[in-house]
C-alpha cells in the first residue's frame, strides 16, 4: 500500500519505476523505503547523490498521502510514513466487506481442540499458548463461514492423578483449604512428585492408587478423585471466562480409555499391533518414526490408546470434517506416530 504510492509519487515526477525496484534502508532512520538512484545516474551520466537530489526537488507529495517526506541520502531518495494516516487508512480497509466475513467455508465444519490441561495439576503458560492461538483460529474459520466446534481434551486420570492422590492421602493427611481449591492441587501434585522421586516404596504406593483408579472399584478413591476433579474443572472456568474462550464439549481420558484399550487390542487382530515383552506395540520403523506404544505390560493404556478412542468420539458426536489440535512443537513426533496408526487402523 505504502510502496505504490511511493511509485505513484515517482511517477508524477516523471520517474517511471515499480515497486520491485524499492528496497528497505539498512537502518532505521534512514526511512521506510528507498528509492535508488544508480540507474538513473548510469542513463543520465550524473553522479547518483546529484540525482537522487534532483528526484527529491521534483516530488510533490499530495495532501492525504501516508508519505510524510522524502529526503535525499547518498544515492538514494529515502521515503518516510506518516504512521497516523497509515493506521487510519489501514483500518478503514479492514473495515470495509472485502476484507471482512466471508462464506468460503459454508457448509463444512472444523473442530478446534485446544487448551488440554490437566485435572490435578497447574495452569501453566503452554496452556495459555495453545488458548490464545486457538480461539484466534476458531474466530478466525467462523469469519471465514466455516462451523466450528471448540472441544477441549483434559487429562483427568493416570499418574499425575495418582500423584497428586497420593499426596493429599499421605502428605495432608486428607486436610484441604477453604479456597484455591483448584490452584492447590496444583502445588500438591509438584510437592508429590519431589517427594516420590527416586524412592521405590513411594512409587509403588502411586502405582498402587493408579490401578486402583482404572479398577473403578474402590469407592473412597473414586469419590476423592470425582470431588478433586470438580475443583480443577471449576478453577479452569474461571480462567477461561478471563480469557474470553468456550468450549463446545468438554473430552477427558477417563471417557476414552476403555474404547482406546478396544482398539488398541483390535489392532493386533489387524496386524497393526503386537506383543512385545508384556506391553501392545505398534512399530512404527519403516516410517523413521520408532515404537509407539499403546498399552503398558501391566495393562495401563497410555496415551496414544486414549487418543485412539478420543478420535473416534469426536468424528462421531460431531460429524467434523476436519479436526486441528493445538499443541506444542515438542508433541510433533507423537502426533505423527498417531496419525500415522489411525491410517492403518
């Protein structure tokens, strides 16, 4: 925008050019875009510091412009925003149908699945990442006339559960605050896991709590795990009412990881799977993308066997043609693992 009016101006001065020409000071007070000069120089047979001199005094730039001046600089003619019109201008673009709403994705649907933080544990800022770019995104295919779904997949069992368990059993002797609820358990799974590290007897004890878990059959526990949950859940409300996000549906492990162990025994069925020592692999190898295990050698399924069933549900409830996850880059191999198993599932 700024560029063809720096040509237009050009122009008028009898200077014929295009914006291909222009080029980007190497500091900053130099300008915003410079016109060089040398060309002119080599058809003129001036020197170019005594052109670009005679370009300036030949410029008239007209009222309204978002040039604010021109100014001669060796051989080149140094041109300089005026950064109150440009913004003006800007936005009244942006305001204006062409660059607004549109309707190119009527009549498909894309499911955003976006935040996944985990029950027991705290908020962090790689939660607050994933929010940010995806409600922009979502907001962004709604403008664009797609429906879109925003789902949210929370990890609400396994061993930070266990830990965290553990901790408000053996560390607070059952003895919980009034308020932060939430935020507390946070902090109660972080002094859990320095207190286990390292210690055997204490591992044990969490493995224990975690079979225990997936068991479903020891009451008391389940009941400490439901009322512990609710207070992660209601503590992530509140944060993403600050931030101004919703969520379709709410997605959690403990929904998905029987039908996750299904398929993953399926799979061996299939030929996509196998035993191997104990646990239900899928190798991955051929692809350069290793082992991805589905199912531990004590039956505890991970959490490629959760996402397994996870997929399967939303295509199902939703009738999604697509499904974006926002994560971060470090789950990059994962997710290649797993997209890569749902292809041969």
């Amino acid at each position: 925008m700024f560029e063809e009016q720096v040509v237009k101006v050009l122009g008028n001065a009898g200077i014929k050019t295009d914006k291909n020409i222009l080029e980007t000071p190497p500091q900053e007070e130099f300008g915003d875009i410079s016109f060089p000069c040398f060309q002119l120089a080599k058809e003129q047979r001036k020197n170019p510091a005594e052109i670009a001199n005679d370009v300036v005094s030949k410029l008239k730039i007209p009222k309204g412009s978002m040039i604010q001046k021109a100014v001669a600089k060796g051989a080149y003619v140094n041109f300089f925003v005026d950064y109150k019109k440009f913004s003006k201008i800007v936005l009244s673009s942006a305001s204006k149908k062409s660059y607004g709403p549109n309707q190119m994705g009527r009549g498909k649907t894309y499911m955003v699945e976006f935040a996944h933080p985990n029950t027991h544990k705290g908020f962090h800022i790689g939660h607050l990442r994933n929010i940010t770019i995806g409600e922009s995104l979502s907001r962004i295919l709604e403008s664009s006339g797609y429906k879109v779904v925003r789902t949210n997949y929370e990890g609400d069992i396994g061993p930070h559960v266990a830990k965290c368990l553990w901790g408000i059993l053996n560390l607070y002797k059952g003895k919980v605050p009034k308020k932060n609820k939430g935020e507390w358990l946070g902090r109660v799974y972080a002094e859990a896991s320095q207190k286990i590290v390292s210690n055997l007897e204490l591992e044990r004890e969490v493995d224990e709590i975690n079979k225990k878990l997936y068991g479903g059959k020891d009451k008391k526990l389940l009941n400490l795990w439901k009322e512990t949950r609710k207070w992660s859940l209601d503590y992530f409300a509140e944060i993403y009412k600050e931030l101004q996000t919703k969520f379709d549906r709410l997605y959690f492990e403990s929904e998905v990881e029987k039908r996750g162990m299904q398929i993953s025994k399926s799979a061996i069925k299939k030929g996509v799977a196998k035993i191997s020592e104990g646990a239900i692999i899928v190798d991955l190898e051929k692809y350069g993308l290793g082992i991805f295990v589905l199912i531990t050698r004590d039956g505890t399924p991970l959490y490629s066997a959760k996402d397994l069933g996870l997929a399967e549900k939303e295509f199902t409830d939703f009738k999604t043609d697509y499904i974006i996850h926002v994560v971060g880059s470090e789950q990059t191999l994962y997710f290649k693992q797993l997209f890569n198993n749902q292809k041969q599932n």
